[in-house]
C-alpha cells in the first residue's frame, strides 16, 4: 500500500458506524461484573439495558464461537454505547462521527475502569470497525474507489455486488467488505445511501497477552490500529473521491 499524506480530517464525512472491541479470558464471566463497575465509575447519564444474547443457557454460548463473544449487556452513556460480554466489550459511538480524539478519549477512559477491576485473566485481540457510506451523488462505486471486478471475462464492476476480503498489513489483518449499495438509518432520522466501505482491523494479541502490560501500551495500541485502518480506506478511493470528501491536511 503506498505511503501517501492522509487529511486530519473531513469536511462530508461518510463513517455511520465506528466499533472498539476487546476480546479477553476472564477468570468469571465479565457480563456479571463489569456493568456495576462501568456504571458507578462513569460520570454522566447512564442506562442499563439487558441484550436477548444474556437469556440463553452458558453451555448453549459456550458451543458456538459467535456467542461466546457476543455482548449481553449494553450500556449507553452519553453519546457513547459500551457492550460487554462474558468475553469482551466493545464501544461505539452515536452518529456524527464526533471525531477519533473523542473516540480514543472514551476507550481509554472505560478501558482503564476494566483494567481496575483485575477480572481479565488475559488479553485475545483487540480491534476497531469502521463502516463508510459514500452518497450515491458522489456517482456510482467505480468512479469512487480503485477496484476492477472479472467473473471470467465478464466486467462485473457496473452492476450489483458485495465483496469480502481479507487484507494482511503487519502486525493486523483487515477484514474489508465493500458493496455496490447500501443504505443506513441515522439517528436524527436520515439516511445515507451510497457505496459501502466497511474495515474491520484486527490485532491479535498473542505476544503480549498480560492484561497489565497491554492497558499500558493500550494508547499506542490504539493509534497503531486507527492509523492502518484510515490508512487502508484513503488508500481505495480515487483522487477525485477524496476531494469530493472536503479533506483537511496539517
């Protein structure tokens, strides 16, 4: 991927879903404990809500992988949603994107409030998902991203499709899915149709599974990643498509 000035930021900015999540072993099941602590540790308003995934039986989410990490918990705080799991939690934020130093701010903040409670036994994966919409008006999906699309020798870029690949990029991976057309509901009641750019970037943690050492490397952990991740986007779209984007450059 080439190495190219990435904008600070963005004046039309197309992200309608951004997700954290902490995946980890814990010494009791997390979804039990976690929410009293995140929620007398966190100042501001706060909801507790309970998610269908904490009504079945634990043998039953302990056959299916999906489950065992699946959240049963949600918390809303602000304008943030914390989801944990027996095995991980995850943060999102509400839509307009209120920018990656809020973000990181607030993965720091309750990421440190989980290090505390010294529940989590080690430490699986760590990553941040990224879901863009790109409006039709920006014209269709080739005039925005770099890409060509062959089933055989017939040119498959013009119509319907939805594409699923795995990227590696040192020390993570990037699970990118990218569709023809997709449509969000926005919680002030819009919507945002266009060209789907969805990256998931994970890192594994098998090197410096600790817990104690990984919250301390945890900021670093997270610039590292949200880097590859912004990276890996501009790196698809066309020249063209960025300017349309209203970028800003230090």
């Amino acid at each position: 991927m080439a190495t190219t000035k990435l904008p600070v930021k963005l004046k039309d900015v197309p992200i309608v879903d951004a997700v954290f999540e902490l995946r980890f072993k814990a010494a009791l099941p997390a979804s039990s404990v976690l929410p009293g602590y995140l929620f007398s540790g966190l100042e501001g308003k706060k909801e507790i809500q309970r998610l269908p995934a904490a009504e079945l039986p634990e043998a039953m989410r302990n056959l299916d992988v999906n489950l065992q990490y699946a959240p049963h918990i949600r918390l809303l705080w602000e304008v943030f949603t914390i989801l944990v799991g027996d095995r991980s939690f995850g943060v999102t934020c509400l839509i307009p994107y209120p920018g990656w130093s809020k973000f990181k701010k607030a993965i720091i903040e309750i990421s440190g409030l989980i290090a505390g409670t010294k529940l989590l036994a080690e430490v699986e994966r760590l990553s941040l998902k990224y879901t863009n919409i790109i409006p039709n008006s920006f014209g269709s999906a080739a005039e925005i991203v770099e890409f060509d699309l062959k089933l055989g020798s017939r040119d498959a870029r013009n119509g319907p499709f939805h594409v699923r690949a795995e990227i590696s990029d040192g020390d993570v991976f990037h699970i990118v899915q990218f569709a023809s057309h997709g449509l969000a509901s926005l919680i002030d009641g819009s919507s945002r149709e266009g060209t789907v750019i969805d990256i998931d970037t994970i890192r594994n943690n098998d090197e410096n599974a600790d817990p104690t050492k990984f919250f301390e490397h945890l900021p670093q952990h997270l610039e590292d990643i949200h880097h590859k991740t912004k990276a890996m986007f501009f790196s698809f779209l066309k020249p063209a498509a960025i300017e349309k984007l209203g970028p800003t450059y230090d």
